[in-house]
C-alpha cells in the first residue's frame, strides 16, 4: 500500500511547469550547437564548448565510444535538465545515426514533443524524415528551427514547401528572415512586427533586402497557416523559426515558444487505461538502459521517464511481470554539469536509476506494480550475424555478455533451437561494430560476426496445438528471444511467405511490446 504523499493540485502544478522534449535532426544540422545555446539560456552551462567537452571527457573513459570519436557521430542519447522562465525542461538528446533508429525511438517514446532543426542550405534530409515519421507515429508536437541562416541558405518559401510536402505538415513562419550569409540582416516578426537585427553592430538594411522582406512578408501572411497553439499540439502544424544556432540567434525565440506552448506531460498508455500525470501513485517506464559508463564497475543505469505522482527518493516501486521491490535510494537527475542525486522528481522528469542489471527497456515501475505501461517495441532486425568465437572455451562468458549488451539495446540474441551458437540482430551495420568493440574491449572476447543463413527474424504466435505444429515442421528456423519468446528465422523472404501461407493461424510479428515480455502475471 502507499500513502498518498502530495496533494494532487501539487502534481498537476509541477508536471505542468515539465517541458520535456527532444531534438530531431540530420547529422550536421546543428543539434549540438543548438543543445547547447538551450542550455546556456537555461542557465545550465556557462560558455558554449561545454557540451562537446564534456563528450569528450565522456568518450576518453569508455573504449565503445571512440568509435564516437572516430567517425565523428553521437550514438548515446543522455537527457538534460534545465529552467526558463518558471518551466523546467527535460531534453533529450536522440542519436543522429540512422543506424541507432531502435535507441532513437524509445528516447522519443519518452518526449511530449520535439523542435526539428534543418540545415537552411539543405532542408529536409533523410534523417530527418525519418526521425519525423517516428514523431507523427505518436502524434509528438514539432517546432521546426531553420539553421545557419549566417550562411548561404535556400529561399524560406522554397524550404517551407519543401516542409509542408515532404512531411505533410502546415508550417506556419513565426518570424520571417531578411537575407541569409553574409546578407542575413535579422528576422521580422510576423505577429509583433517587430524586427531582430542580426549581429553586434547591424548596418543599415540595403534597399533590395529590404524590399524582397516586405514582400516576402505580405506572402507570407496571405499564403501561409497562421500559427494556431491548438493544431500544433494535435501534430498538425508547425511552427518555424528562423535562426542561427552557433550565432545564439532566435534560440531564445525558440525557448520562449516552447515554454509558452509545448506540452505538459501527457497521459501514457498503460495496459487497461490511460495513466495521468496528476495521479497519486508514481510511475514510470524505462525508455533507456546505459551500461558499463565506467569500465571498472559493471553498473547500470536505467532511464526512467516519470508519468505520474511525487517521486521521492527512497521509496519502493514495483517492478511490472516479475512484482521484483526496488528500492530506489540513489536516483540521478541529469544536469549539464553533472548529474546529482535528487530527492523528488515530477511527471516528465527522467530519473536515472543504477542498478545491476535487474531494470530493462520496456519496464514499467509502480507503486502497487498494477500498471504495465504499452508502448516500447522491440524492432525486428534487419541484419542477422552468426557469433563466433577466437577462444570457444568462453561460450558462458559470451551468453552473459550478449545478454547484458542486449538488456541495453544494443544488440539482440536469438539462440537458434538447433546448433550450439548465437546469432546477433541489429538494425543498422554500424551497431555490428559497436557490439564487435564493446565485446572486446569490455568483456574480453575476441568475437567474430560472420556471415548467418537467415535474412529476417519474427517473433511468432499462434494458438498452442498450431504453435506446436509449427515448431515441428520448423525446427530448423527456430530460435528463442532473450526472454524465451519463440522466434522464427527466415532464410529469405520467400520462405517467410511461403510459411506464413502453409500457417495461416500463425501471427509473425515484426516487433514485440517490451512491456510483453515478463508476461502477465
Ligand atoms: P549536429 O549535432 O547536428 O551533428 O551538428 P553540430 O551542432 O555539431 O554542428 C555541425 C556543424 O555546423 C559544426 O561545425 C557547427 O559549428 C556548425 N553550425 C551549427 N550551427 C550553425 C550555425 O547556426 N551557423 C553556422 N555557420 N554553423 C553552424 P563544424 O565545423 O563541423 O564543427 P566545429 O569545428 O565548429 O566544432
């Protein structure tokens, strides 16, 4: 039982002050640059640079993430905590590489809403798109900044099109810029009519920039949505600014927004109901596991996002399925300096708590361990890698590292019911490397990944007597989860199909619910 801790008008007051939000963007669009100008106006970090060095200092104690370093790219997300003007923003920083889309959206399964930032000389980009089409899956509210206006940039009204085409979105400006590169003079407001000049001491406008701003002004007024708080928290319309990151420009404009308009915490789905931020008992899911963040201890931690009531530090919260007490005495709440331990958190926060590998993606914590949020899926891989081993005395060693590396994310294992060998699944070519190197470098094992006969893996239901009928017929496909769930991998396409035809009764599932896996109790 639990002791109702906080009158619920405290709840709904903090977890409406809760902003928390992710950046979606291209590699080189200018999420970091942008991540980090937030946190300078939030007070956060106190010069830009901060960011970055701290990665640096992140990546020099953990031999995984010079692959970061080596090819340039971010492919841990962390969250940061901050405060605007009486809002407190959680932000979540997704990976950029298509090949951490799995990592990317569970981080944005934890986000009420996201700004996407698109490079003015390129627009929309694949990645991009993609990140997008993640967000419109669930209904997240974007901003769109417009960045590098300091440079030579595309014409607004062609890159607006391009926005509203690609991604079927409204858009609607909120500021329109005047010139862009060495010409970018500022932006005009659209509802104060107030003009931003751009830089420290700003020349007069030249006639002709001026000119094409007034026409581009009325344009734009007679041709384009007007911003509507309603249709952009529904996922319909975005609004867009236009700015310089690395100049501090329209960052603030940004803020204010989202301070103003971005969504509170939502109510999460959980198995039988709606959970609302307001309620007394505290929840949350796990969107995220990091481990071995330090080489020399083999800790955890997991990301949890909280969906409803006061989270103290100390109390007991169930664990979904397997009913497991975890006392949460040590939870971390993640400043840009630092991480600290806090002693209460609201909905929309996002606690880390260290564990020993006992808290996994998907798993909802509660106090009375009744609710089972939905909603995290595993995906299904799209590259299939047989495991073997330069030393084959360490088999044991490999089966708790691959299930520790896949408790996080990082891969998935499949133990084929044939054949005394693993098969990993990733999504994306570069995670065969992270797995290569973090096997490696963490647990000691040489391991190669060669080449597997299978081309697709699914996990499979069916009533019991086909399910057995199946397997029979199957045996050589078959393989378990890491969790035990039977799953059927496919030689080719073609085998998929023609299986699927032969078990019509036979439901093969390209994901699984996370929330599935401890199974009903
Ligand atoms: P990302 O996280 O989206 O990958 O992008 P990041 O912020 O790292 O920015 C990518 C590059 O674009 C960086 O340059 C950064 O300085 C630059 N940039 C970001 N915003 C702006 C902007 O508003 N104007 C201009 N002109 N440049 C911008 P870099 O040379 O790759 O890195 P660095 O040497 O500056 O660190």
């Amino acid at each position: 039982m639990y002791a109702p801790a906080a009158m619920p008008h405290t709840i709904s007051r903090e977890a409406q002050r809760r902003r928390t939000f992710a950046i979606i963007s291209h590699p080189d669009a200018g999420k970091t640059t942008l991540t980090e100008h937030l946190l300078l106006l939030g007070g956060a970090i106190h010069e830009a640079g901060r960011v970055k060095a701290r990665g640096e200092a992140r990546r020099a104690r953990s031999d995984w993430m010079k692959i970061e370093q080596e090819r340039g790219i971010s492919v841990t997300s962390a969250v940061m905590t901050f405060e605007y003007e009486g809002a407190v923003f959680n932000l979540l920083d997704t990976p950029g590489h298509e090949d951490f889309s799995e990592d990317t959206y569970r981080t944005l399964t934890a986000a009420d809403s996201a700004v996407m930032v698109i490079d003015a000389a390129k627009g929309i980009e694949s990645q991009t798109r993609k990140l997008f089409e993640v967000c419109r899956l669930r209904d997240i509210p974007i901003m769109t900044f417009v960045n590098k206006l300091d440079r030579e940039a595309r014409d607004a009204f062609e890159l607006l099109d391009e926005i509203s085409d690609q991604l079927q979105l409204d858009v609607a400006p909120m500021a329109w810029p005047a010139g862009h590169g060495l010409n970018f003079k500022g932006v005009y407001d659209l509802y104060t009519d107030d003009f931003a000049p751009f830089g420290d001491s700003p020349a007069p406008m030249p006639a002709d920039v001026r000119d094409k701003l007034e026409e581009d002004v009325e344009l734009a007024r007679a041709g384009l949505a007007r911003f509507d708080a309603g249709a952009y928290r529904e996922g319909h319309l975005s609004p867009v600014f236009f700015g310089s990151a690395l100049k501090n420009f329209a960052v603030r404009d940004l803020l204010a927004a989202l301070a103003r308009h971005a969504p509170s915490p939502r109510p999460q789905a959980a198995r039988d109901r709606e959970v609302k931020p307001s309620e007394h008992e505290v929840s949350g899911f796990v969107f995220k596991v990091q481990a071995n963040m330090d080489p020399n201890h083999r800790d955890r931690v997991a990301f949890v996002r909280l969906a409803s009531g006061r989270f103290r530090r100390n109390m007991k919260l169930v664990q979904s399925g397997t009913g497991k007490v975890i006392g949460v005495h040590n939870p971390i709440l993640f400043f840009a300096k630092e991480r600290e331990t806090v002693d209460e958190a609201w909905p929309g926060d996002i606690i880390g708590i260290p564990n020993h590998g006992v808290l996994r993606v998907g798993d909802t914590l509660s106090e009375s361990g009744e609710i089972v949020f939905t909603g995290i899926p595993n995906f299904a891989p799209e590259i299939l890698r047989r495991v073997r081993l330069g030393d084959p005395m360490k088999q044991k060693h490999l089966a708790r590292a691959l299930a520790s590396l896949a408790e996080e994310g990082v891969t998935q294992v499949f133990k084929p019911a044939i054949g005394s060998y693993w098969i990993v699944g990733v999504v994306g070519p570069l995670q065969l490397d992270v797995l290569k190197s973090r096997l490696r470098d963490e647990y000691g094992l040489d391991a190669e990944l060669e080449a597997s006969p299978y081309d697709a893996a699914r996990w499979i239901s069916a009533p019991r007597d086909d399910l057995e009928k199946f397997t029979e017929g199957n045996r050589g496909g078959m393989a378990a989860d890491r969790d035990g769930a039977p799953v059927f991998l496919a030689k080719s396409a073609w085998e998929l199909g023609y299986v699927a035809e032969k078990f019509p009764r036979v439901k093969f599932a390209k994901t699984r619910e996370r929330s599935d896996v401890h199974g009903e109790k």
